[in-house]
C-alpha cells in the first residue's frame, strides 16, 4: 500500500516537473504536452460512450467544436464579447451537454451501428454549419475562422504572457498545463467514481446485454442518455480550454478525423478502462508528435528524399490502431479489470 | 428555364449513383448485418484506378473512339476493386465474425480511414481532374437541359439493377445469397458455403462501386482521395431511406434522395430568403431593400438534406420504405 503512494507521489513530482524539462527541449513540446492532456479529457468522454455504455459515436468532435466555438464568441473582438473563463467554461459544458441530448434523444432507441452513422452525420452538419454561417449574418465567420480568442486569466494572471513565481519562469503553455493537470485530475477523479457508481455499472450492464440490464431494472433509455450527455459535456470543456490555447479556431481542426483519432484512443488503451484510455490517449499523441521529428530525416538519410509525409504514417497509425486492436486484442492493452476478472473467472470454471 | 425539371433530371442523375452506391451497402449489409464503412472508399478507388487508366490510354495518343477509352478505365476499375473487396472481407472482417457487434465496425472505420491514406500516398493529395474526352451534347425536353452524360448514367444504372435483381433472383449463386441472408446456418446445412457467398457478396459490391465511382468521376469531372466518405455517406442515408438489406429499397432510396437533394438545393435559398417572410423582412427592411435578398442557408447547406433525411427516417420509420425487419437492437 505504501508502495502504490509512493508511486502516485513520484508520478505528481514528475508531472509537476515535466513542463519545466520540456522547456529546455523546446517550447513546441509544453503545447505537444498540453495537446495530449486535451487528447485524455476528449478520450475520457468518449470513453464513457463507447467504454462503458457501449454506444459508438463517431461524431465525439462535434461537442468539441460546440465547446470551442462557444468560448471563441463570448471572448473575442468577434462579437467584442470578453467573459471570464469560469463563466465560458461550464456555459460550454451545459450547451455541449444539451446537444449531447438533443441529439440523443431520438437516436438512442437505435441499434448501436445505426448509431454510429447518425453521429457520424450530426458531427458533419455541425462542422458545415460552422462553415456557412458566415451570411448572411456572421456567426461563425465561415471557414476564416475566429482569431484573437482571449486567453484564460485568473485575477491579475494572464496566462498570454511570462511571469515568475520563487525565481522560476512561467510561459503561457506552461501555465496552461498547470491548469489542465489540475482539471485533468479533476476529470479522472470523477471518472473513478463514475466508473464504479451506480450509474456505472448500469452503462457496463447496457454494454454487456442491454435485455439484461433492462429486465434488471434499469431504465435503458435514460441511462444512455446521461451516457451520452455526460461524455458531450467533457468534449465542450475540452473544446473550451482548445480555443483558449490556441487562441484561433477554424473549421478545419474539428474534422472527421479528429472523431476518429479520439475512437482509436479509447479502442487502443482499452474501453472502459479510465487508466487504459489514459494510456492509449498519451500513446497516439506523442507517437506521432516523434514521428513528425523523425520521418523526415530518417526517410532523407535513406532514399534521399521524402516519401511519406509524417500527416499520412499518423492516420495510418491510427487506422492500424484500429484494425490490430480489434483483430488481437479486443480489450485495449490495458483491458478493464472487469473483463479481466470474467475472463480468469471463465477459466477457473472451465478447469 | 424551369428550375424544376431541371433539379428533377440532376437529381435522377447523382440518384442513379447514389442508388448503384447504396446497392453495395445493403447487399453486404444483408449477409452479413455489418455496416461496411469502407465502401465509399472502394468507390474512390474505382475512380481513381479509372482515372489513371484513362490518362494513360489518352497519353499513348491511341487512335481510339473516346468511348472506348472510357470503357478501358470502367474495365480495369472493376478487377481493382473486386481485388480490394475481396481482400477487405477476407483481411479485415472475417476474422472477426463472431466477435461483438462493434469490433467489426470499428475495424471497417480503421480500414476506411487506411484506404484513403493509401490513396493519398499513390494518387497525392490534390483533386484529380477527369479529362473530358467525351464530348458532352445537351438536348433540350421542357425548357430544361440533359446531357448525353447524365443520360449515359441513368440508363447505365437501370441497367445495372437490372442486371443484379436478375443476379439474385434468377441465378444458383444469387439464391445461396438470399438463404444466407436469411439464415447463415441453416444455409449452411442445404450446402452453401457461406464462406464463399459472402466473399462474393463483397466482390460483387465492390465491382458496382467500381462503376458507381467511375460515374461520379465522370459527372463531377473529378476525383479525390476523400470523395468516398461523403458519397459512401449518402448512400448509405440512401440504403436506410429504401430500407437497409432490401436491393429494391437501395434503388428507390438512391433515386428519392438524389430528387430530395437536388430540389432541397434548388429551393432552400428561395424559401429561407428573410424577406419573403412578412415579419423578418420588416426588421431587415434596410439590408432587403440594399441586397433584395437574405438568404439564411444557401445551396450551400446541400449535403444537409442526406443526413436530414437519415435522421428522420431513423426516427419514424427505422425499417425503412420498403423494409419489413425492425431495427431495434437484436
């Protein structure tokens, strides 16, 4: 027992330390590191879709875009609107969330393939909306996007530029990664509990059987919902804290693919599993973020010039993460405990 | 000209495409209940594999009719896509059967996105351009026009739904289909074997996606590495509309969405135009009486109307027109 804080107490000093190494490496790799924690909160929603409720939504961005978007309007010279973030940030969770519902709402009494495509539909209205509605009043301002998002400040703190606590400087990203751990740990502390609740178990039991669950007493169609809500709700936070970082959002960032690479996160780390989603989320970022630095070079040394762009070998990683993690290893790799348990459990009975 | 029967042949034309599309759809969707999400992107490769062939063929400086040069890239689309076809049943899908619901449909997403990347890394990332050897004749019916390619697609369509409903109704390999649709296992014991149906199952689609991207490559005078995903997109909408697993369903979807979208893209900036509406147009008296017109959605929003029309049809008719099984969850 004493062994496992120790572990949690050194991995919090290193991840305390992390942005100040990073630094030294190069500036580029604090965003990389805020872009991967961005990556976990999206997958930890998604995973309370697809992980434990079992329901595939293959339009998670869309709930991101509605997150971005909504900070990029209320705190930017667009509109000439600047609200706090403690304002924007849950403003963002309850649209997101009400989407979520809304477009649950008819969809859930489907099968669950059925439901794959009407998400994949709704995630491509959203982003040709986000395009068109530029005229005739300007909304969105169309596929320009928005420029000039405010960043977070909290108090006398911006976080645009650099300040310095005990002697130690402090970029923008560095502070923004601050912030994301701390609303990181907050999201997997709730997901913990989650996943263990009352609720959670009716998702894990939806996913398993749902005439099961449903002759068990759950009442499928609510409890799916709240699922489905519930996991829009972390895409608009995350959308928020997107738009704020980057400080330009467009059309272009919210884009099938990036549905898709939130899906494979959570198939590869293993569904249902807060820890293993973690760990598939942290992987395919930073995989591809080396590639980038490597392929290049690599390819240059070998046959003299570039074969294959470093964008092209990251989405087919992430479409063999897919095909390989279904094909051997259904679970993720780092399967839930309770798929574990029924599987040593199976074969302890068979022996 | 009338505007009406205008958008009436275009959407006859980009139906018949759709309907060949959502043919492949529903046919796999039939055997084996599974949502082949790749299948807009074997379409792609049609298109593609066409596309090179016919540069090619026109870059030799052949003396051949361009109808010919046409049929020559149709005739080596075809092979490419059966190929690949063949080898995403057999690679991809089959291996996974028996697993859960969702683990072959997030393979066929893995397979879908793969397929592109593929496509990309032969063909590059910018649009190509079909050559336009043909020369394309309009003929005037009613105060609107149809040219001699849209008339090319729609016969060529009729043809080819045709052909498949004489395939599967008529032929000894077109029976084991439907009993293996119907049951896998009992089809099993009459001495089918179900691992070749659905292999060819999926050849068969993907040779009809091969003509499908071939036509839309034609139509549209271009080809691109991610046109597979909004068209696989549409007919599956398509495939959903007529009833998913039912062939005449695919066609009559095909057709009705095709109409549903052309006329939608053709009226929608007529009926949402602020001021034609008596209360709005008063508070935008100033920006009408400048612009005359304040169009809220545009022919833009045109690829709206499939998903629309997927999402209500899911709502209140989840069988479909013409389907007869409910697709609650099993």
């Amino acid at each position: 027992m004493n062994r496992k804080i120790l572990g949690f107490v050194l991995i919090g000093v290193a991840l305390l330390i992390l942005p100040h190494v990073l630094t030294q490496v190069g500036t580029a790799w604090v965003r990389i590191a805020n872009l991967a924690i961005l990556f976990i909160f999206l997958s930890l929603g998604l995973n309370i879709v697809v992980g434990m409720a079992g329901l595939l939504d293959l339009g998670y961005v869309a709930f991101y875009a509605v997150g971005a978007y909504l900070w990029a309007l209320l705190a930017s010279p667009h509109f000439g609107l600047h609200l706090p973030f403690w304002i924007i940030l849950p403003l963002g969770a309850l649209l997101a969330c009400i989407a979520g519902a809304v477009l649950g709402a008819p969809c859930l009494r489907l099968r669950g393939d059925y439901l794959a495509i009407v998400t994949l539909g709704f995630g491509e209205i959203v982003r040709i909306f986000m395009n068109n509605l530029s005229t005739p009043f300007n909304i969105t301002n169309g596929p320009k996007g928005i420029t000039g998002i405010d960043d977070v400040s909290i108090g006398s703190i911006s976080f645009a530029t650099t300040d310095s606590f005990f002697g130690i400087p402090f970029t923008g990203p560095v502070k923004y990664y601050y912030m994301l751990l701390a609303l990181l740990l907050l999201i997997i502390i709730v997901n913990l509990r989650l996943q263990n609740s009352r609720i959670g178990r009716a998702w894990v039991a939806i996913r398993e059987d749902e005439i099961a669950a449903k002759a068990a007493g759950i009442n499928t169609w609510n409890v799916k919902l709240l699922a489905f809500a519930m996991g829009a709700s972390f895409g608009g936070i995350a959308g928020g804290m997107f738009a704020a970082m980057q400080g330009f959002i467009s059309p272009e960032s919210f884009v099938l693919h990036e549905s898709i690479i939130i899906v494979a996160m959570v198939v590869l780390g293993g569904m249902g599993n807060v820890w293993g989603v973690i760990a598939g989320a942290l992987l395919l970022s930073f995989v591809p973020e080396i590639l980038r630095y490597t392929v290049e070079p690599v390819q240059m040394a070998l046959f003299g010039r570039q074969l294959v762009e470093p964008e092209v070998l990251r989405m087919l990683l992430f479409g063999a993460a897919l095909v390989l993690t279904m094909r051997f290893r259904p679970a993720g790799i780092w399967p839930e405990s309770r798929h574990r348990r029924e599987m040593s459990e199976a074969r302890g009975a068979g022996a | 000209m009338d505007i009406f029967l205008q958008q009436i042949i275009n959407g006859l034309t980009t139906g018949s495409v759709y309907a060949i599309v959502a043919l492949g759809y529903t046919m796999v969707y039939g055997v084996i209940q599974l949502i082949n999400f790749a299948h807009g992107d074997v379409v792609m490769v049609g298109a593609m594999v066409a596309f090179t062939v016919i540069m090619g063929v026109v870059g030799m400086g052949l003396p051949l009719p361009p109808f010919m040069i046409v049929l020559a890239g149709v005739l080596a689309a075809i092979p490419a896509c059966m190929a690949v076809g063949f080898l995403l049943e057999r690679a991809a899908y089959r291996p996974l059967r028996h697993a859960p619901r969702l683990a072959p449909l997030i393979t066929a997403i893995g397979m879908s996105i793969i397929l592109q990347q593929v496509a990309l890394l032969i063909w590059g990332r910018d649009p190509r351009a079909f050559p336009q050897i043909m020369d394309n004749p309009s003929f005037a019916i009613g105060g609107a026009a149809i040219s001699a390619v849209q008339i090319a697609i729609i016969l060529l369509s009729v043809a080819l739904m045709a052909g498949l409903t004489w395939f599967v109704y008529r032929t000894k390999f077109g029976i084991a289909m439907r009993a293996t649709a119907e049951n896998v296992n009992i089809a099993g014991l009459m001495g089918i074997d179900a691992n070749r149906v659905i292999a060819g199952t999926f050849i068969i689609a993907a040779a009809l996606g091969a003509v499908a991207g071939v036509m839309y490559g034609t139509y549209y005078g271009i080809a691109h590495y991610t046109m597979g995903f909004i068209l696989g997109l549409k007919a599956f909408s398509a495939a959903v509309l007529g009833g998913i697993g039912n062939l005449a369903g695919a066609m009559l979807g095909g057709l009705l969405l095709g109409l549903v979208e052309a006329l939608g893209a053709g009226y929608i900036g007529e009926f949402t135009d602020l001021c034609r509406w008596p209360v709005v147009s008063a508070m935008l008296a100033e920006r009408c009486a400048a612009d005359g017109h304040v169009v809220l959605f545009g022919s833009n929003y045109q690829d709206v109307f499939a998903f629309a029309v997927l999402i209500l049809v899911l709502v209140f008719r989840p069988s479909g027109l013409l389907g007869e099984r409910v697709s609650e969850r099993a």
